[in-house]
C-alpha cells in the first residue's frame, strides 16, 4: 500500500444495476454527494432501493452480492431521510491519495533479441528485487499460465506499453470509478498516475527484448480502475473492484492503498462503520468465490498491532488533520481485513524498509519494495535501490522507472501467488494464502530498536514469525517446486 499511491460481462452476471431514481426526485436543497447504503447481506436490495427513492437519491448501482447500495442524492438530510434499519455514509471526503515515498525516476531500455530467460531483458541487471525472491530459478520451471488472471485494483493500466500490451485480459477489465462499472478501454486505462502500470509490471512484465521482466510473466493482468483523475480512491470503487474480481474469476488481487482519508478505520465511529461493513463484506464475498486478496501493509512505519496515536488523518483536505488513538476498533483497509495477505516491504539487504508498517499478527508475508536510504543512514537516496517496473506519463508516455513503497512489495507477492496456482492448481485462497507462508524465507527480527534512518524507530517482536517479516519473503522459486 503506496501511501502516495493503486470479455465485457452484462450488468447482471455481476449484480450491479445502473437504475434510474423511482419515487420522489432528490431534492435540490444542496450538491450532490454520493452515499454507500448497507442492508442485510445477501438479500435483495430491491426494498432499499425503494427508502432510498422515497428518500430523495438515486440508485447508481446494486450489489445484490452483498446487500450494497451506491446511492447519490442533493438531499441534505438524505442519511436521515432513509430509515428502515439501514446504514447510511456519505463518502464524500472519503477517498485517500496514492502517496510513493519517491517520486518515479525513468530510465531508458534497448531493444533486444528475445531469449525467453528473464536474464536476456535489457533492464534486468537493475532488477535486484528479481534476483532476490529467485524469479531466474522459477522462470526454469514456469513463468505461469494464461489462465492465471491478477486483477490490479489500481490507477489503470497502460494498454499501449510494450512491455504490458500483451500481457492484458481485455475481457475482464474494467473502471469501478464512481462504483460503477465500465469496461470500455478507454476507461481502465490511465489518466494521471502510472502507479497501476508499475504494479501491472512487476506482476507480469513480458519477456519480450524490451524493459524489464515480472515475476509471473506467463498470467495475465486485469486493469480494475479504482483512482480518480485526482488520485483519490473512494470506497465505492474499490468495493465494485473487489466484486468485479471476483465475478469475473480472477484468483488474485493486488491492492496497494489504503480506504478512507483516515488511515485507519475504526468500526466505532458511525461514519465509518457503514464503509468498514462494505468493504469487509465485499472482501468475504471474494473470497469465498475463489479471490485470494493481496494487499500492502502501510508506509508509515508504525505497529499495527499496538495502540498508537494517528496524527496524519483525514489527508484529503476535508476536514482538518487531528489526533486519534488508534485502537483495536481501527484497522488499515484492505490490509488488516480478515482473509487478506498482508504484505510489509524490504530492501536489498532484505531489512525492512525504513517506511513500511509493520505488526505481528498482521503482516503475514514481506516482498520487495525498495529502500533508497539504507545506503547511507537516510542522509541521502540512491534511487536504484528502489523497484524498477513500467511506467506512464500523460506526457511523455509510456517507458520504465523506480517506484518505492509497500505498493510495490504486495505486486511481488501477489505474482509469486500467480506462479504458485500455475504450478499448482486447485488452490483455494486460505490454501494459497498458507503456501506463500510455509514457502517464505524466514527472516529474523534485529535485535533492539531498528531505525536505518533517523527518525524513523521501529521495534520488531517475535521469532521465526515476527511483525516486521511475517513469515519471510515470498520466494518465486519456492512456490513453484
């Protein structure tokens, strides 16, 4: 999760209606604001549609899936309005930017012969993250199968870049934007942010003579569009992406943001309460249609699993930024959901990134993400110890780049899960979420208080399992055995 920054199918097959507003009109008293309006699980939405009309809103989309209503309204008292037992938040101010820790620095790629060996890719040599969870090696055995999809809940994906053009499932793509589905190409590509395209490239970069190489080059990726234009993520979307995925038989997600412009979302608060059962009954529903679901951890270096006190939320100009304890009421959405692998970021030397979040008990898993300031103690960064992946510009186009963050540690976990299910197929999610633990290199805690860059402490707890590494780092070759 980068703080900084993540076939057509009818509208039945995913449960989501686009309706037209029945009873009386919304009433123009104020601007409109779109609401998330949650109902029994499960059962039909069709009664709620009917408060929520009568109410004054319109019904954007139905996720009949999990009792979920995106409802948008004028109505300034709308919440108040519907009643019936039913939950009711506006998500406006809801929606968190993708924050990199750096900013993306581009390099320039050769074209070369294809060998179909990871090694024969021009930018290969500045892959040190390859070589670390033993990609060469697993490419020996397979690179993955076709039929292996990751959705990339994310900014878009470039469909133009050569490194990615061929490597797309066009027929489950699609803009989740508004929550509301568009599968139309235009819509799922990037706008703004390459943060997408980046993620789609580790994931699954192609051997081709050109760039870099994925981890799994052998899958296919799925563009989700879950960002706006202005880089905000707004529940909504990433509830449609989590059904999307899911409905349209992707085994994989990645997801490197978080949901909320408060970094942690406490059940206890009844404005949040409504996004917190959303998300979480979206996430259940994939996985139980088969979804493994990868998220990143956090790049605020603080102990999820301990109390602490949140000085950096809402981070969307909302509201003003204030304090909040951080409870066990609070959790970072998607990563600390029940059912997600959660993933924490290292750097070369495979020690914990200075920035990434941490906690026993929740990561589950490292990958790696980057450090450009182990090298020399934080004074200064060296950019080629971050990740280099595909890259976009709205201005430049397409190329490749460095990116650092847990963003970019959850995409490599998320190709070694695509390797692990092409090796082995069959694989439910809590079974694969268990392979890519008991297949991790364990990694042991530094001992006292760890900070390679000042101002950034962190203490690590446990043993062969710990809050900085989980079980270890996923390990492509590992997986594929």
């Amino acid at each position: 999760m980068n703080r900084k920054v993540i076939g057509t199918a009818c509208a039945a097959t995913l449960a989501i209606g686009l309706l037209g507003g029945a009873g009386i009109p919304a009433a123009a008293d104020g601007p409109e604001h779109s609401y998330l309006v949650v109902g029994q699980n499960g059962a039909s939405t069709v009664r709620a549609q009917e408060r929520v009309a009568a109410a004054g809103g319109t019904v954007v989309a139905a996720y009949d899936q999990i009792g979920v209503l995106v409802v948008r309204s004028t109505a300034s008292d709308f919440a108040a309005r519907v009643g019936g037992g039913l939950q009711v938040a506006s998500t406006e101010g809801l929606g968190t930017t993708l924050i990199d820790d750096d900013e993306t620095v581009s390099v320039d790629s050769a074209t070369v012969e294809a060998t179909g060996d990871p090694t024969g890719e021009p930018l290969w040599s500045q892959q040190w993250d390859m070589t670390q969870i033993d990609v060469e090696q697993a490419h020996a055995i397979t690179t993955g199968d076709s039929s292996v999809v990751v959705g990339v809940l994310d900014s878009g994906i470039s469909s133009t870049h050569p490194d990615l053009a061929t490597q797309i499932a066009y027929d489950q793509s699609a803009s989740c934007l508004g929550g509301v589905v568009d599968t139309s190409e235009a819509a799922w590509n990037p706008t703004t942010s390459d943060h997408g395209t980046h993620v789609a490239g580790t994931i699954a970069a192609a051997i081709n003579g050109v760039g870099v190489a994925g981890v799994a080059p052998g899958v296919k990726v799925a563009s989700v569009k879950v960002v706006n234009d202005d880089g905000f993520i707004y529940p909504e979307a990433a509830i449609c992406g989590f059904l999307w995925a899911a409905d349209h038989g992707m085994p994989v997600t990645n997801n490197s943001y978080f949901i909320d412009p408060w970094e942690f979302n406490c059940v206890n608060d009844p404005r949040q309460r409504p996004v917190w059962e959303a998300v979480q009954r979206a996430i259940r529903y994939s996985s139980a249609q088969g979804t493994l679901n990868i998220a990143s951890a956090g790049n605020s270096n603080v102990d999820l699993q301990h109390k602490f006190v949140d000085s950096s939320s809402p981070n969307d100009g909302s509201y003003p930024v204030e304090d909040r304890t951080i409870t066990g009421a609070c959790r970072d959405l998607p990563a600390e959901a029940p059912g997600v692998v959660t993933v924490s970021a290292v750097g070369p030397t495979e020690q914990k990134s200075y920035y990434s979040s941490y906690g026993q008990g929740v990561v589950d898993v490292t990958a790696p993400g980057g450090d450009t300031r182990f090298r020399t103690g934080g004074a200064s960064s060296t950019i080629t110890d971050a990740v280099l992946s595909t890259t976009w510009s709205p201005i430049t186009g397409n190329g490749w780049g460095y990116k650092q963050g847990t963003s970019m540690a959850g995409p490599h976990a998320a190709g070694v899960a695509a390797l692990a299910l092409s090796a082995h197929p069959g694989m439910n999610p809590g079974e694969l979420a268990s392979f890519l633990e008991r297949t991790a290199t364990s990694l042991v805690c530094p001992e006292g208080v760890y900070e390679p860059r000042p101002g950034f402490p962190a203490t690590c707890t446990g043993g062969a399992r710990n809050g900085f590494y989980g079980a270890g780092n996923i390990n492509a070759l590992n997986v594929v055995k």
